[in-house]
C-alpha cells in the first residue's frame, strides 16, 4: 500500500496526544483519514531527519506518561492511498 504525506504547512511541532488528534481531525482538499507513520514507512518513504524528530505510531500514548503531554516532537500526518 501506498502512502501520501501531508504537505509541509499541515506538519506541526505538537505533543504525542495533541498528533493523534491532530491526525484524526485533519481535512486536506477533503481528504481525510490521515495518522501517524509508521517506523518502517519512516525509513522508506520520509527522510531521516523527519524520523529523528518526529512521532511515530510505536509512540504509544499512556496515561501515566506525563512526558508524552509535554515533550514536542514533529507530527507528519500520512495516509493510506488505494
């Protein structure tokens, strides 16, 4: 499957939390289901300064994290393309 990434302007310096909802209620051109990337389809289809910084889906968000409310990485929402 084939991803597209969110053009430049949509990326955002944001909290674990605050990407996923971000992701979630993001609506480019119409375009919707976006989320966070993969590991692996950071390492194949971002460059690795975007991996270096930036959240990931194996970012996993807990309630007892504080750490992930307060530390900002890179969001970079993606979407599966069909």
């Amino acid at each position: 499957m084939t991803i597209e990434i969110a053009p430049k302007e949509y990326h955002r310096l944001l909290t674990m939390h605050e990407s996923i909802l971000y992701c979630f209620s993001l609506n480019i051109d119409g375009k919707i289901g976006w989320r966070l990337p993969t590991q692996k389809e950071c390492h194949v289809s971002i460059s690795k300064p975007v991996l270096a910084m930036g959240w990931v889906q194996e970012d996993k968000p807990s309630l007892m994290d504080s750490e992930l409310d307060t530390v900002k990485y890179f969001c970079y929402p993606v979407r599966d393309v069909k």
